[in-house]
C-alpha cells in the first residue's frame, strides 16, 4: 500500500495525528534505570545504557500502543551507544512494528550514490536490519539525494519526510533565502517528483518536515504541496502549541502530524511518580496532547 495511504488509514483508525518521538534522553530515565548504568564506564556502559532504552522504549510503546499511530526514534539516541545502541534501536524498531505503530526513522541522511543506496537499504529495506516505515532526508546537498529512496517509495510503501522548514532558529538564513525562497522551489521540486505517486487518499509517501514555529508559513506550502504529509516537531517543550503544530492541515482536517518527544516521554511529574508509574504517567501525556489537537 502507497504510505500515504498508510499513514491516512492509520491516523483514521486511531483518531488522532499525534505521533511520539522515542528519544531517549539517558539522563532523564527513571532512576531504577538510570541507576543500571551511571557507573559503569567504556563498553560496559554502552551495553548498560542499552538495555535501559530499551527497557524505556518498551514501556513507552506499551503506553503508545492503541493511542497513535506511529512512532519517530531519534537516530542519534541509539547511535551514541555504539553498536549495543544500534542493536537497541533494532529493537525498538521491532518492537513498535509488532505493537501496530508505523515508525519513521530520524536520521535525517542527505548523501548521493552508492552511498544513499546504502543508507536507504539499512533504514527502509525489509531484508535489512532495521525496515523502518519512513525516513526522514536532509535535501541541501541537492534534490539528487532523494534518488536512492525513491524505488522504496513506489514500489515498498515507504515514505519519506525531506527537511523543508525546520525549527532552529539559524534555519531560515538558508531555508527562506531568494526570490522564490529557496524552500518554495523544494516544494516544487517535491511536487514534480510525487505527481505519480499519488495513492488513493490523494496522499503521497513524500512528506516534507514543517516545524510548528514556522506555522505562518505553512498554508503557504500546502499549495505548493498538496499531497504530501507535513511532519510536524516542535509542540510541547520547544514551545509550540497544538494550533501551530495543526497550521499546516489540509481542509479536510488531514495532513499535518505533530510529533513530540520529551512533553510525552518526560512529562513534568514527581521523580517517584515516573518511577514508579511510568506507563501510566506516558499515557496521560499522550492522552493529554491528544486532547489539545482535538479541536483542530
């Protein structure tokens, strides 16, 4: 099934466009966890630290799971364990997949060739080690790099999700930059390059990244993209609202997909709390952030 059919489907199902962001920032785990691995050093640590992930991510599917629809593991997460934390994404990738929840590899890659061949093999290709559902693109090298992850789109059902308006504040000295703005022609180009593979929800697998700070700008790009789904980080803890975070949503409603990480996964509660309720505490954030998107 095309992936913008997927992901229509799935949110259709669920009810809601919230996704979680499964970034397990160590040194907020809770401390039972924690405590497995702040004092072991070198690959001791690595394979400690590992495990906690993916102990954390366990329960934090298990909170997902029936909620929303997909799940976004930061790459960089998993990387900085080593080869233990790339096993741990491994993991939590699966994981995710068995509990019914599309994932969307942040990895945010941007090469050209054999090596983006390779890069879309590992991250999107089911007889490799990781079959995610989607991938996040980095484009600025130029719209050649696209070219390797396009076969998995039309032919797999994945999809990806190419670096267009991001949320950090130096991102527009590039992103806005010429007349037309830089972005607006990679929104055309993307538009060119999805026009035939439009699935049955008149959805695309090729999304573009809007953060919710840049909401003014979003209606703008719709038109340029009418297809594509819009992930959109941003909501929560860096300070964007469920407005900004929905600014970019086609008339029917569909379109946008704001996606959290530390206001879902590390809501503001008593330490004892998390520790010793950490599926429930989870569940309530996302059942809190799902009611804040439910009026748009």
């Amino acid at each position: 099934m095309n992936f913008g059919d997927r992901l229509c489907w799935a949110i259709d199902r669920i009810g809601t466009p919230l996704g979680m962001g499964l970034d397990p920032h160590l040194e907020r785990l809770p401390m039972s966890l924690r405590a497995r691995f702040s004092e072991k050093s070198g690959r001791d640590y690595f394979e400690a630290a590992a495990e906690a992930v993916v102990e954390f991510n366990a329960i934090a599917i298990s909170a997902a799971a029936g909620r929303i629809a997909y799940v976004k593991p930061q790459f960089a997460f998993y990387e900085q364990l080593g080869s233990a934390g790339w096993a741990a994404l491994e993991t939590t990738v699966q994981m995710a997949q068995d509990a019914g929840l599309l994932v969307i590899g942040d990895a945010k890659r941007g090469d050209i060739s054999s090596t983006a061949s390779a890069y879309a093999r590992a991250i999107l290709g089911d007889s490799g080690p990781l079959g995610c559902d989607a991938v996040t693109l980095s484009p600025w090298m130029g719209i050649d790099t696209l070219s390797s992850f396009l076969p998995y789109c039309r032919d797999a059902g994945k999809g990806v999700f190419v670096l267009a308006r991001t949320t950090n504040p130096a991102s527009a000295h590039f992103q806005t930059h010429g007349e037309p703005r830089i972005v607006d022609r990679l929104a055309d180009s993307l538009a060119e390059i999805s026009s035939d593979m439009l699935g049955e929800s008149g959805f695309s697998p090729i999304g573009i990244v809007v953060g919710a700070s840049a909401a003014a700008e979003a209606q703008k790009l719709r038109q340029r993209l009418p297809s594509a789904w819009f992930l959109v980080p941003g909501m929560g803890a860096q300070g964007g609202s469920a407005a900004m975070a929905m600014a970019g949503c086609r008339d029917d409603g569909f379109g946008s997909l704001p996606v959290c990480s530390r206001s879902l996964l590390f809501p503001t509660v008593e330490q004892e709390r998390f520790d010793s309720e950490t599926k429930s505490v989870i569940a309530a954030a996302i059942d809190s952030h799902i009611t804040l998107l439910s009026d748009y």
